[in-house]
C-alpha cells in the first residue's frame, strides 16, 4: 500500500468516526430539547448544526471511502474501519463522557490485536 492511499484510508476511517461522534451529540442535544420543549425529534435533529454537520462529515467520509476502494484491496482496507470503532469509544469516553465498562475497553484492545495480525499478514 501507497503512503498516499494510506493517507486516504486514515482520513476515510478517521472522518467517519467524527461524524459519528458529531450525529450523537447532535441527537443528544435534539432529543433533550424535544423532551424539555416538545416538538419533533425529527425537526429538532434536522435543525442541529451538530447533526448536520456530522451528516456533512459522514458523507465527506463515503467519498473518501470510495476513492479508498478505488485504489486498496477490500481485505486491506476493510479491517481499518476497526480503528474507527476504537476512535468512537474513545471519543464516547473522552469527548462525550459516556461510561466506559474494562469489557469495553478490553475488547477494543482484542480490534487493535486484530488490526495488527491483518496488516502484519499482508506484509509478507
């Protein structure tokens, strides 16, 4: 793999995991103002900068997804979308303040070992 594509597939896994932690805290804040206020959950989130601007992330994150495929074998690039998952419990944690469980963080350490034995078989 390229230092370019891998630039390309970083960015992709790393937009994603951002517009992920944008929508939720987006919905977050429509669902409380739909509760406290009444309304539509639908209109509130519609109307969240938050929410769409991570919808904005997102799709930003598919195009570079696509061009990623373009260029990187799908058993290459496939196994990348685990760190987005690492990212997300990482921003949940940190960013969000959500609880985190040992399980959690545990298996997200067994995603990186995973990760890891991937991109080391492709090496060779």
């Amino acid at each position: 793999m390229t230092l370019p594509s891998l630039a390309l597939l970083l960015f992709a896994v790393f937009a994603s995991a951002g517009g992920q932690i944008m929508l939720k805290h987006g919905m977050k804040g429509a669902a409380a103002a739909a509760g406290r206020d009444g309304g539509s959950l639908v209109i509130r989130a519609a109307t969240s900068p938050w929410v769409v601007l991570g919808l904005v992330v997102f799709a930003v994150s598919a195009l570079a997804w696509m061009a990623t495929l373009a260029k990187v074998p799908l058993s290459i690039a496939y196994p990348f979308n685990a760190l987005g998952y690492l990212l997300i419990v990482m921003a949940g944690s940190t960013v969000l303040h959500e609880r985190t469980s040992m399980w959690t963080w545990g298996g997200s350490l067994l995603v990186v070992i995973g990760l890891a034995t991937v991109m080391a078989g492709q090496q060779r």
